[in-house]
C-alpha cells in the first residue's frame, strides 16, 4: 500500500524516531510511535529544574560541531545555543593546572594521522606509530580520550574515523542548548501529535512480524499493530532483544562491527561555587581532566550555576557496574575530595541535589552511544538497507562524521523517512 494512508509504526521516541514521524506526518502519511518509556526522548533525559535549577541533562547534553539538522530545527523551534567557552584544567595526582595541549610530538601526529590510507584500531596505530617511553603522555592522552569523550575503547575503535578529531587540534566546538535538549524534544513531540501522530508510551516491543505483505508490531503486553511499514530506532543492544523477521535478522550480526560504548553521568548542584575559593583561577575552568575514578569533570559556565558534572566513559565503566546511584554520588564526592584536597564531608555539606546513571543499567539503552570500528562502514550499509517493510535508523547507523550524537539521531531519521517517502 502506499499513499497518504500509509500507515507506518514507528518503535522508539527519541530523537530518531520523532525526526521520522515528523517527515513522514508532514508528507500526509498516518505514523503511530511505540515508546518503551513513560516519556519521550530516549538518551535524551531532561531532569527537574526544580531540582538542579536549570532544565539540567541527565543524558546527551552538548551540540557537537556544525550539527546542521539540529541547529535547523533549533531554529525552528525558537530555541538558541550557547557557545562553551573557557579553560580546561587536570589534575596529575598532586596538583591542579591548566591542561595543556600542546605535545612535542603533535607535528609526528599530524603527520601519521595525514599519511594513514588504511583503517586500523587506535591502539594499534598507536602501537605502529609511537611505541616507546618517550611517547607515554601522547598515548595516554589519546586513549583518555577515546575512552573519556567517544565512550570507546581504544583496542577495537576506528583511527581514520577518530582522525578529523585529531587533527588540527582537537574537538570541534560545542554549544548548548538554552532549556536543554528536553525543550527541543518537546517541540518535535508537538508537532508530530499536532499533526496527527499517535504517540503511545508505556509500550516495549517485543517482536516484529511480516505476514501477507504487511506489518505486525507486537508489544510486550500482547497487543499487536497492524501496519504497512515498521522503522526500528532503538539503541543497537536492543536490536537482538526484539524477535524480527528472518531477513532483518540475518542482517543483524553486522552490528557487531558497530562499537556501542557505556556513560556514567553524575550531577551535583552545590548551594555555591565552593571550588572557585581556590587560589588557582578556576573562575572560568570549563573541563577538568583527572585519573581519578570519575575522571572527567565539567562545569555550567559561562553560566553561573553552582554545579559538577562528573563523567566516565568508555570500558571501563564496567569497574563500577555494582554501583546504584547512590554509590556513583558517593564516588563522584571522593574523586572531588581528592582533586580539590578537601575532606568528602566537607563537601558533602554543600549538596543540594544529585543525580547518577549509569547508562548500562537502562533497560531500554544498554549504554550511551556508538563508535566506529574499522568495519563500521560496512556494517552500517548492510543495516541500513531499505530492501522490506521494516526499516532501521538511528545515530548508530549515520555514516558522517558526527556518529554517537543527537546530529547523528536527527539526520538518520530524516534519512531513512525521506527514503520511505521516495519508494
């Protein structure tokens, strides 16, 4: 069947399965959304301003880079950005200091990055590359951030699709979103149901099934939905959790040269700016890099609220799996105490709210977000492959440089909608 009654099933609301909806709503097609949650937005997880004072993320918190698609529809939406700026500190164990990101050897770096024509694993470019003590610092600091900022590991991640990271410096600029990524899901949300599209929550899918040319999608309660075209965006975990036609199926252990990596994110909101007392001028410090066991810290400014942001990524996540939130809060204390040389109770008195999750602990994520492998690409077109009635997207299947970000969510969406609506 085809034309404006077309009906597809959409299972997931986050970022890539609201994107969908729209496209295919606007194009006058019937869409109805399946949400395993009790809210929209999936890896996106607004938290209560009541309780951090600011509409705070509790998942995907920053706009990476150029993100066209987002800033379009941040445009759309009335919302604005606003650019982070500031300066990036560590801490070696002993002392705080400005990070700096300068190496003796970043000019060899560059070089071996530009001269690269075959993929490898970051560690064993590394390996080739800058074997030998007097490299230690460049290797540490590259794997820091394999692990710390792609959620990656460095044994099995992609040097060519790291490379444009590398390169020149570093990261691309990053921005938030004013009113957090939440107001933006809240506006796709709104326009999808203004335009007709039924968004169901509360319904986890458990089986996808083709019969006579058509589409049944069964949740976990029994019910089913009859439909013409299903698109599967949940996380890739969860691609293997749901029973799926032998076909898609098939095609399936093609993810497993997709990398999927963990996120513990921490929040603490302080009645004051306590570690701005220091000496050190740490009135504009943005990141701040350390070793100890949440190693990654960042701040609100250039805004003004008195709050940490603790992050661990990466495989190593795995060494605090028995942690309940709780735990992860208590952790995130004791790496502050250590970084800043105060006792934890003393600190501890400063706390208004918390909150931790540890992404693998999610029943309906698994983890935080994909990486690339050397066989990533591949992987990618042999899932993405529009050849039947049920279709996958989502920011593990974006083939452009912005893989494992909301940019990646919208455009997959919008991708695999627009190909639906050229057949």
């Amino acid at each position: 069947m085809s034309g404006p009654l077309e009906h597809i099933v959409i299972v997931g609301a986050g970022a890539a399965g609201l994107m969908a909806a729209r496209e295919l709503a606007r194009a006058g097609r019937r869409v109805t959304i399946l949400e395993a949650r009790e809210r929209c937005g999936g890896r996106i997880h607004p938290l209560p301003a009541a309780q951090f004072g600011y509409p705070a993320d509790g998942g995907a918190e920053f706009v990476h880079g150029e993100a066209p698609v987002t800033r379009a529809l941040l445009r759309e939406a009335g919302l604005s950005l606003q650019a982070i700026g500031g300066t990036q500190w560590s801490f070696d164990g002993a002392s705080l200091s400005r990070e700096d990101r300068h190496d003796p050897h970043e000019a060899k770096l560059q070089a071996a990055l530009r001269d690269l024509k075959d993929d490898l694993a970051v560690a064993d470019f590394l390996r080739r590359h800058f074997a030998g003590a007097d490299y230690a610092r460049l290797r540490h600091s590259i794997e820091r951030m394999v692990e710390g900022y792609d959620a990656a590991d460095p044994a099995r991640a992609s040097t060519l699709a790291l490379r444009e990271e590398w390169m020149d410096g570093g990261h691309s600029p990053q921005a938030r979103i004013n009113g957090g990524y939440g107001a933006l899901i809240d506006c796709l949300a709104a326009e999808c149901r203004a335009r007709g599209v039924a968004i169901r929550l509360g319904c986890a899918v458990s089986a996808i099934e083709e019969e006579g040319g058509a589409v049944v999608v069964r949740c976990a309660s029994g019910d089913g939905l009859a439909c013409d075209r299903a698109i599967l965006t949940v996380p890739l975990p969860l691609l293997r959790k749901i029973a799926l036609p032998a076909h898609v199926g098939a095609r399936l252990t093609a993810a497993d040269d997709i990398g999927f990596g963990n996120v513990i994110k921490i929040l603490l909101r302080f009645a004051r700016s306590w570690w701005r007392d220091r000496q050190d001028d740490l009135a504009d410090m943005i990141f701040l890099l350390s070793n100890e066991v949440i190693p990654v810290w960042w701040t609100r400014y250039p805004d003004q609220h008195p709050l940490l942001t603790g992050w661990f990524g990466g495989p190593r996540t795995a060494e605090l799996s028995h942690l309940e939130p709780q735990g992860l809060i208590e952790a995130g204390l004791d790496s502050l105490a250590a970084i800043f040389k105060r006792s934890r109770d003393d600190i501890a008195r400063d706390l208004v709210a918390a909150a931790a999750t540890n992404w693998a602990h999610d029943p309906f994520a698994r983890g935080a977000y994909s990486w690339a492998t050397p066989r990533t690409r591949e992987a990618q077109a042999i899932l993405a492959r529009a050849d039947g009635l049920v279709l996958l997207s989502g920011e593990a299947l974006y083939r452009g440089r912005d893989m494992g970000t909301v940019e990646a969510a919208l455009a997959s969406g919008l991708e695999t909608a627009r190909t639906i609506l050229r057949s």
